[in-house]
C-alpha cells in the first residue's frame, strides 16, 4: 500500500471516530422496561413502539425523577428521544381550559419542578410549549418569556432561553431532541432529529442571566413517551448530532425529514412565479416617495418618527423592550379604504438595522364582515392585542422578524388568522438576509389558499378552511403594516390588486366609503 494512501485512510478514520468521539457523562431510561437510578412517582407505564422503549406518565401531576444533571456546567449536551400520543401543534387556548390543571400549555421533555409541566414554576423547562409561537423551548428562568426584559432593555441582564417556532410534533414517531450550551458565550442550540431548529436571541444587547438549575430533574407528560436521556460534558458538533440520530434511530421517516428541512431550514424553497392576470384590478398603487401618499393611511400608535422621504416611507420605532407600557411604541398604517375579494399584495422594504420586526395584516374587517374602521371610533393603540386579541378579524403575516421572543438566527415567516389563533403556514429562508438591502414582499389569496414569497421564493404557503370552526375564509377588508419595537425600515412601491367578484355592485348608499365594492 501507498504511503499517501495509508495517510489518507488514516485520516479518514481520524475523522470517523471524532465525528463521534463523545460518550455521555450519565444515561437515563435507557434500560427500560427495568428502572435504574430513575424513580417513578405516582402513576406510568411503559410502551414500546417502532423498536424503543418508553415511559409515560398517566397523570400531570405524575413524574419521573432524573437524580442527576450537569445543566449548570459550563458547558454540554443533553439528548432524549420522544414519542407523542398526539399531534402536537399550535393551537388557540383561554381561561376557561385552566380550570383542573393550569400548566395544560406544556408539554414536558424533562424540567427542574417536581410537577414536570410547571412551565412558569421551573427555573429549567425542555419541552413543546403551546403559545402564540408554540414550539420547542429551552429557558433558564422562573416565569414566563413574555416578563423578560427584552432584548434592548436597558437592563443589566436578560433572561435566558432559546426556542423554536411554530413547530410540529406528530403523532406515533420518535423524535431526538437535542440541547447544547456554552455558558461562557451563553450559546445554546436545539436540534431535532439532527437537524438544528432552534437558538437564543441573535441580536441581545445586554448579557444573559442564567438562573441555576434545581439539583434534580423531573420527566413525565400523558401526552408523550420518555425515552434514552443521555447527559454530555462536552458541546456535541453539529455533525455529532446528525450522527448520533443516524446511528440510534430505529424507524426513519422520510417524509418527516424533508418536512424538518424544508420548514426549518428553507430547503427546497420553490419559486413564486405569478402575476396578476387581466381578471385581477389594481386598487392601489403608491411609491411612497410622494408627500400626499402619507394620506391614503390611518396612523395608529407610535408614528412621530415615520415620514415619507425620497427614498420611500420609514418606519421607526424605539429601542425598548416590547412588554407592558412600552407596547404603545408600536405602529399601524392602516389603509384608507377596504378591499374585497381575493387579493393580491406586493411592495419592497429595506430593514435599515437589526432586531425588529414587521408583520403585514390583511381582510381586517369586523367579527360580522363589517368596516370597523368605517363603523366605529378610530382605534389609537400601538399594541399588539389588535392583531390577536380583539374583535377584528384578520390574516397577518409577521415576514421580517428579528425580535427577541422568536427565532432570529434565519429569516422565518408566520401565517395566523386572527382572533382565533389559528396558525396557517410557517417557513425559513436559506440563505443568509441581508439588512440595508431591498427586498420585495409579495402576497396571493385565491379562495383558501394563502401564499407568502419574500424575493421570488415561497417563505409561507397555507390554506384556510370555512369549516373547521375557525371562523369563514376572510374576503373583505382593509390591509396595515404594523412595525413592532426596535425596527427602522423603509417601504416603496406598494400595490394591491382584488380579482373581480362574482357579484355586480349595483349602488351603493349611505356613509359608506365611494369606493366600497367598486
């Protein structure tokens, strides 16, 4: 044999075996059906699915005790495997859901209170959580994500979590969740079936506070097995993730892995090649750059520093953090008149920094399809609660976002249709976004079908349904961009195009806007 043929498989092996060199420091639930060191308290049972073993606990307030972790390292990894007994997706909850068990939200892998879905009562929580953005959380802190001082605070710290968005656990299948953490640069990464879906605040201005973690772990949801917690003393390689997942898993799903890719990593992204065709009208068409364009909006909330400038329409907001009082620093440009039928949205915007967010709101009519802006008083709120949480009805798409409650280290984009919390379509952005560079927005309703193309390709691409109890397909009303705290961006160029409805409007009488129906 060739010398430099010996040197090349040496080096092959080399790299082999430190593609997987690590070994867990302790394992949990790997022997299952026998219990170890683990201890059950209260009711569970083991299942055995797809060729692994699991444990699940049959009541919320039912656990499995992990004596020992090494979350307050410097640094390390912690894997698991987990198998839902039911589809766990984002979905709208009140009040009135508390009434036996408050903490129903959660969804536990493992977290530091004795009731393992204590979301608010644990200082650690690994685990889905269904929110306004449900997903895979990973937080450090006692409470709730949403009293975090926020990433441009002008506090000395901020609470530490890292999170996934929108994301999708189905039903009878194993998935591996991984977290790993950096104390020293506080860097924490969340992968899911070698796949990496999640990270902290990218754009954090003050230091993070990490809260020290209870000396013992508890496991345990009705909703889902526990399998093979395997703890770490080192940061697993993104390649160590991938191979570990390779090396343990027993049934792989390819349908699955593409959906993972394509959602939460922008693979596969298809092109948005679509123009309006001659059955399609322009109702508005603004370059923004003009003095009187400002006229054709309702400025609702924080608007003393957008202006209308050579360039296009600014929209800035403050620095603060987004919660409480601080909400009111927000905006809505609002149009003048409303839109009816499929509907058809394009305009450039240019984020000048990092951190904010936009979100464009569309068919914002009344709860019974009236003009709420043409039926009631003007509302002047900057806050968020419009959006979700009242009695306007709406499909907002948050296309630019960078704030710190989301995931900000790719471009993503959501689809919710409001007030019912019904999450639509989610998806990321391959490449790397550049800021101080335009970009274009383009959005197509026809009937059901919603799609969202930043650039030319398809970031969001769902479909309503009149009959799922979520309210009809929405088909009337007025559009906004809403900017939320941190953001400076400039907008040109919006146009918005209605198909011709099936009707004929004969006359139009009383108060109502000259241009309603026309």
């Amino acid at each position: 044999m060739k010398l430099y043929t010996k040197i090349f498989i040496l080096i092959f092996l080399t790299l082999s075996l430190n593609a997987w060199a690590q070994k867990p420091i302790k394992s949990y639930l790997d022997k299952l059906p026998n219990l170890t060191d683990e201890k059950v308290n209260g009711n569970a049972r083991v299942l055995k699915a797809d060729g692994r073993v699991g444990i699940q606990t049959t009541g919320v307030t039912s656990s499995i005790e992990i004596p020992m972790h090494n979350l307050n390292s410097e640094k390390g990894s912690v894997t698991v495997w987990v198998y839902s007994l039911e589809d766990l997706f984002p979905a709208i909850s009140n009040g009135s859901m508390d009434k036996s068990d408050k903490n129903h939200r959660s969804t536990p892998f493992f977290s530091d209170s004795s009731t393992p879905n204590n979301y608010n009562g644990s200082t650690f929580f690994f685990g889905w959580y269904n929110h306004w953005h449900g997903g895979v959380v990973a937080k450090y802190f006692k409470g709730f994500q949403y009293s975090n001082p926020g990433a441009y605070s002008d506090s000395t710290s901020i609470k530490l979590y890292a999170w996934t968005n929108e994301f999708t656990i189905k039903a009878n299948q194993w998935y591996q969740f991984v977290l790993t953490w950096d104390n020293k640069t506080l860097s924490h990464y969340i992968y899911a079936n070698g796949i990496l879906v999640g990270r902290e605040d990218q754009y954090k201005k003050a230091p993070y506070e990490k809260q020290k973690v209870a000396e013992k772990l508890f496991a345990g949801s009705p909703r889902m097995c526990i399998s093979n917690i395997d703890f770490y003393d080192e940061i697993l390689t993104a390649e160590q993730v991938k191979e570990k997942f390779k090396n343990e898993v027993t049934a792989f799903n390819k349908e699955t892995d593409e959906e993972l890719r394509h959602v939460h990593t922008g693979e596969k992204v298809k092109n948005f090649n679509w123009a309006p065709g001659k059955d399609w009208t322009k109702k508005m068409d603004l370059s923004l750059k003009n003095p009187t364009d400002i006229d054709s909006f309702y400025v609702q909330g924080y608007g003393k520093e957008s202006r209308i400038t050579p360039e296009g329409l600014i929209i800035e907001t403050p620095k603060l953090p987004g919660f409480g009082k601080n909400s009111e620093y927000q905006v809505y440009f609002w149009s003048m008149k409303p839109f009816e039928g499929e509907l058809y949205v394009e305009y450039e915007f240019k984020p000048l920094i990092r951190g904010g967010l936009s979100l464009l709101m569309l068919q914002s009519s009344g709860m019974s399809r009236e003009d709420f802006m043409g039926e009631y008083p003007w509302r002047t709120t900057g806050t968020m609660s419009m959006v979700y949480g009242e009695d306007v009805r709406n499909y907002h798409w948050e296309y630019y976002r960078e704030v710190d409650d989301i995931r900000n280290d790719i471009y993503n984009g959501g689809l919710i249709k409001n007030p019912y919390g019904r999450a639509l379509a989610y998806g990321t952005f391959p490449p790397d976004f550049e800021v101080e560079k335009w970009h274009k927005l383009q959005f197509r309703q026809i009937g059901g079908k919603l799609v969202g193309a930043i650039d030319g390709k398809i970031i969001i691409e769902g479909e309503d349904d009149s009959f799922v109890g979520m309210g009809p397909v929405l088909n009337y009303g007025r559009i906004a961009i809403r900017c939320m705290r941190n953001s400076k961006i400039l907008f040109r160029n919006l146009k918005v195009y209605n198909k011709d409805v099936p009707y004929e409007v004969m006359d139009v009488i009383g108060k109502y806007p000259k241009n309603y129906g026309k």
